[in-house]
C-alpha cells in the first residue's frame, strides 16, 4: 500500500448516496461528499451513510461504488457504515430511520420488554436487512447506562442497570455477528466507552465543556455492559466525546485519552478489535454560511494544531477516526516520521483483517434478489410484537383500562392523519375520555451556542408552568390516559396525578398504543429506570449513581397488567 492508500484506511466519513453522473438530493443539512470524492481524493474505503434512499437505488449505488473500489490500484472494498435505522420514528439529525425496515421499538423500549431472546432476534433481523443493502458495520449498540436522566441520549441506552444493559448488550452483539465474524455478519460498534451516562449536569458531549464526572465513585459499574461486550467478540468500540474527569493524570476527551484507551481497552481488557473514535473530534462540522453546528470533540487538546491531535489520537491506540478525511494531514505525519509506518501498519491488519471476514474481499457484490428479505411478513411482525411488549402500564385507577370497544374518545397529540380516520374519535364535548399523547419537548440548552444543542443539548426535564397549564386543560375536562413518550424522564408529576391511566411509551406505532388501550393485547412491559418526581430530585441525584433519586415518581421494574 502507498502512504496515500494506507492514510485514507484510517478514516471513516459521512457520504451522501449519489452517481458519477447523477447525484440524489441531500436531504440533511449539512454538506455532505459523495463516496467517490472520498474514495478517489480521500482514499477512504470506509464510508458511513445516514439518509434514506429507495432500496434498489441504494443497492445498484453500493454495487456501484464497489466496483469503483475493484477497479482502484489494490482493490480494496468499501465498508458501510451506519447508525441504527429500525425506529418507528425518525431523528432530523441522521436521517436514522429507514421506512422500508422492520419498526421496533427505541432501545429503551427494548430494555422495557428487557429480553435477551428477542433483543438478540432483533439483531438477527438487523443483520439481515443491512447485509441486503449492503450495510456491513453498524455503529451501534450503545452500551451506556442512563444513571444521569438529564442526558438526550437515554432513549439510544437499555436504561439505568448495569446487569440489564450488560443482558441486552450481548444478546445484541450475539444477533448481529453471530459466534463469529464471518460473510454473514454485520460488525458491531459497542459505544460509548468508557459510558457517557455520567454527563455533567446531563448536558451531552457533542458540545462543551465536554465533561462527565464520578462523583459518586461508581466508574466500574458503568464497565460492566462494556466487559459483556468484549467478552462476546464485540468486533469494535467507540469512545464518547467526553472528557472522564479524574481518572488519570490528563483530562482529556476519551477518543485522546491514554488511560481510556490504552491502559484500559488494550491493556486491562485486551481488546485487539478495532477502536473508532466518535465523529468529529478534529475539526468543526460548518455549514457553507459559516455556522458551526457541531465544534470539533477536541475538549483538553484545543490548543493543538490539526496534526498534533491526529499524531495524540493514533499514538493512544485508535485505529479508525471518525466524521474525518484529513489523509493530507496523516500523510504529513507518516512521510515526517512523526508516526511510523509500522503503527498504522498496526492498525491495518486489524481493519483489513474484518473486511476478510465480512468476505468483502472475496465478493462484495449483491443482487437485487437479496431485497425480498427487506420487513417480510415474519420481521413485520416480530416488530410489532416486540412494540407491543415494549408499552409500560404505570397507573390505571379504578380500572379504567382496558376501555370498551364502543365508547367515545378525543384524541389530543396524535398525528391529523393517524385521528381523524378513526372510528368514535369525537369532539371533546361528545367524548367520554380524551386520550392524550405527552411528547417530550426538545432537549434543548438555555443558551445554545451551536446549531446542534438547538435539538440534542440536554438539559432540565420539567415542563414549562405555561405547558403543564396547557396540558391539564384538556387532563381536567374529561377522564384521561396518559401516554407518555419516553425519549428522556421528563417530569410528569402534576400531570400524572390528575390523568387516569398512565402509559410508557417507548417509540412505538399509535395503532399499537391504541391497541392496548381498547384491549386488544395486555400490557407486559417494566420500567428500564426510573422516571423522577421533581426536578429537585433530579438536581441532587449523583451523575455516575444509578437510582439515586430520593422519591421517584415510578420506579424502574414498575409495570402493571390487566386483570
């Protein structure tokens, strides 16, 4: 391999899906490559994709571009990347989900059913729907446990115990890669190590100051989901943003950090796998008006220029860099001496070595044949299944649920689309309950600086006066079930008194939260944590302390059944 060929092999960055000689619209909102210009100017061989694309064109673009990489001086194939795409709902940032996939439940609501069995059925299916277009690495799971509830993140974790996420973590990374890595595989990317559930003030370290803390002495219980994953052939890891406050000598993010990734992951866990830092931890992710939406995860490094934090990165022990291309700059450092060839070396045996066992080598092609396995019958309603018992009952005074078939409802928080096609939806004023679905707000910062914490800061998790006002307006008028949408804890405390019923809800389809409320199924899931009573509470609570909240309004395990 050339300096060029073997500098690009260490970074993996965002591409659009487009064609030589035609490009589909980029629906994000950032400026995104295409895998081309990354391929040829770049010499990237892996790419992560995040919009959605019709799956016969994503399949003839990814045979496309690995016909690209046959006809390039070695030949080396293309990995693709992605983050999860089996939610009900989609995020604005990564474009995660994808329509034409299975819908499951979030992963919280996968800690709510708190499965191994179908947690590892759901992976399976995963690999199979990824392995159809192509997708052989997914950045994912997250093996955080949600000990600080202020976190925007919680809903991406199994929940707030260790033993749990440990559970679900194996069983996820079992379905994914199977006993092990071979042609049939996807490559799990466990993150966030060393667990980013101790965010300081839950405020997320995509942004500064970048900082989680231990306050509470209980580092190695956020280990434990990690040790499973390592201890199943978890292919590779992903450090956080985050800088672990006082654990060494150097306060610096993870993804720089001797002691997070040396003395812990290689040394302590003898990990051999591959270790891919999070996005974007050199530079800035910018719009082309300039606004920077996301800094650059450098936190304790700022000071340095672009080749001491990637000469820093590599020399800790990562392997791949990510949301990055700055193969001009790692030439620099190789041809200077300043890295040796020997350790980038190092780290191309291991990342050549899984694209070999993923047989990417061998035949990365795909026929369209391989489509048809794409959410047929049986992974249809798999997911349903798993979105039915991922549904908490919380509370359901006197009975009220299940409601009888023939009486009136007023739904508040649905879609108009999903309403008003409804049979015995009624006016408020004919209806005999009101039905209200409870979103959670945005997580944003107080102040944001940054295009991103507009939507993924963290952040206080009560309502406004002006929104709880609102909301029992409509609780007051009329007997009420409650369905909460669980992304992070937020504080339902008023609003739960004065409602009915009570219903978790983990991300699923409005048919399915509808079915359960007329009794169609009965409810079976528990809470994966515990959903705090004041934000007093929540203040005082210990970041890195699992239930640690002195009166939790419900606590975790806490789920009811009809009778």
């Amino acid at each position: 391999m050339t300096i060029k060929e073997k500098a690009g092999s260490m970074f993996i960055d965002i591409v659009k899906v487009s064609f030589e000689n035609e490009s589909i619209k980029n629906t994000l909102p950032i400026p995104i490559p295409d895998a081309y210009e990354m391929m040829s100017n770049y010499s990237l061989n892996h790419i992560h994709v995040i919009d959605e694309y019709d799956p016969k064109k994503m399949l003839e673009w990814y045979n496309d571009i690995q016909k690209v990489a046959e006809n390039s001086r070695l030949g080396i194939p293309v990995t693709l990347a992605s983050n999860p795409r089996h939610g009900v709902q989609s995020s604005s940032l990564d474009g995660s989900q994808i329509s034409y996939f299975s819908n499951w439940p979030s992963d919280l609501g996968l800690g709510a059913i708190g499965d191994e069995k179908i947690v590892e059925e759901f992976a399976d299916i995963v690999r199979q729907e990824y392995n159809a277009i192509g997708i052989k690495l997914a950045l994912s799971p997250m093996a955080d446990i949600a000990s600080e509830p202020r976190w925007v993140r919680i809903n991406g974790t199994y929940g707030e115990d260790a033993n749990l996420n440990a559970r679900l973590t194996k069983a996820y990374i079992s379905g994914l890669q199977g006993d092990k890595i071979d042609t049939g595989s996807v490559s799990a990317m466990v993150k966030h190590f060393p667990g980013s559930g101790p965010v300081d003030n839950g405020e997320d370290t995509h942004f500064p100051p970048g900082t989680q803390s231990y306050p509470g002495n209980n580092f190695d219980y956020h280990l434990i989901p990690f040790e499973a994953a390592i201890n199943n052939n978890v292919s590779s890891i992903m450090p956080y943003y985050s800088v672990p406050v006082g654990l060494s000598n150097e306060d610096v993010a993870a993804g720089y950090n001797k002691f997070i990734i040396n003395d812990l992951l290689r040394e302590k866990y003898s990990f051999d796998g591959i270790i891919c830092t999070d996005w974007g931890i050199v530079t800035d992710i910018t719009l082309p008006n300039g606004v920077v939406m996301k800094p650059a995860g450098d936190f304790g490094v700022e000071d340095l220029s672009i080749n001491e934090k990637l000469k820093k990165i590599i020399s800790v022990g990562v392997d791949l860099i990510g949301g990055e291309k700055l193969t001009t700059h790692l030439i620099e450092l190789i041809e200077s001496d300043e890295i040796s060839e020997e350790r980038i070396d190092e780290s191309l045996e291991r990342i050549m070595t899984e694209k070999f066992k993923l047989g990417l080598f061998d035949n990365p092609f795909l026929d369209e044949s391989n489509l048809t396995i794409i959410n047929n019958d049986n992974f249809k309603e798999k997911g349903i299944e798993a979105q039915k018992r991922s549904l908490v009952l919380l509370k359901n005074d006197n009975k009220i649920l299940p409601l009888k078939n023939d009486i009136k409802f007023h739904l508040v928080g649905f879609p108009e689309s999903f309403s008003s096609n409804l049979e015995n939806n009624s006016s408020i004023e004919e209806s005999d309950v009101i039905i209200y679905k409870l979103n959670n707000p945005p997580a944003r910062r107080s102040k944001p600086k940054y295009l991103m914490e507009e939507f993924f800061g963290g952040g206080p998790l009560d309502y406004s006066k002006n929104e709880t006002e609102e909301i029992l307006k409509y609780v007051n008028l009329k007997p009420t079930i409650l369905i909460f949408t669980v992304q992070r804890p937020y504080i339902i405390t008023e609003i739960s008194e004065n409602s009915n019923a009570v219903i978790a809800d983990f991300e699923v389809e409005n048919s399915i939260i509808l079915d359960l409320i007329f009794g169609r199924f009965s409810p079976s899931g528990t809470l994966p944590l515990d959903l705090p009573s004041s934000l007093n509470d929540v203040e005082n609570q210990i970041e890195d302390l699992s239930f640690d909240q002195k009166n939790p309004l419900y606590r975790f395990g806490h789920g009811l059944k009809y009778e």
